[in-house]
C-alpha cells in the first residue's frame, strides 16, 4: 500500500510540472500572438497612411513604429521563419506583417519619386 502511494504521488508530481510546462508554452504563445498582431496592425496602418493619405513611409508615424513592434516580438522568442518546426500562427501573422511593411515601402518609393528612395523597413 505503501508503494502504491509513492507512484501514485510520483505520477501526480510529473503530471503537475508537465502541465505547468504546458501552461508555460501557452501563456508565451498568447504574448506572441498579441505582439505579432501589434505589429500586424501597424503594418497595414503604414500601407493605409502611404497608399491613401499619401504620406512618405519615412515620415508616416505608423511607419516609424514599425521597427520597435518587430523588435518586441522578436525579443519575445519569436520568429518570422521557421525550419523544419511546425509553424506557429504567430509566425504566419508576423511574416504577413513584414510583407505588408515591404508593400509599404515599395509603393513610398514609387509615388515619392522626389524623396530618397527607402532601403530598409526600420
């Protein structure tokens, strides 16, 4: 009876930390999802400011903010391109996010012709 007990609280110990480690992986992923989104909207914010108000991506205030949104995500674990890992939804956010920035500044550096063109998203 005895050493039913110990398995019994073995088990139960290793059933507590895996399902900590779970809710570890969860909650990190929750974070990376809001980032990712953060930086999601401030991309499509940046094409809306450059296509319809016809504002430089270098001087658009969205724009600007786009490089400390990336950084915060990326400083949080995540990641625009995975390998051979099962690709998080975040990761898909944060990928159309930079592609939305790039669409950004290709169309500032096409209708400001007059402006130095921009090299880099931040």
């Amino acid at each position: 009876m005895r050493f039913r007990f110990v398995v019994v609280g073995t088990t139960g110990a290793l059933l507590v930390s895996v399902l900590a480690g779970c809710m570890d992986v969860a909650r990190r992923d929750v974070e990376l999802e809001r980032l990712a989104s953060r930086f999601s909207e401030l991309a499509s914010t940046c094409l809306l400011s450059v296509r319809d108000e016809r504002i430089p991506y270098a001087q658009a205030k969205s724009c600007q903010r786009l490089g400390e949104a990336s950084a915060s995500y990326l400083s949080h674990g995540g990641q625009i391109t995975y390998g051979n890992e099962a690709t998080p939804r975040h990761a898909y956010t944060a990928a159309e996010a930079k592609s939305i920035a790039w669409s950004a500044v290709a169309l500032s550096n096409g209708l400001f012709r007059s402006q130095p063109p921009v090299f880099s998203l931040w």
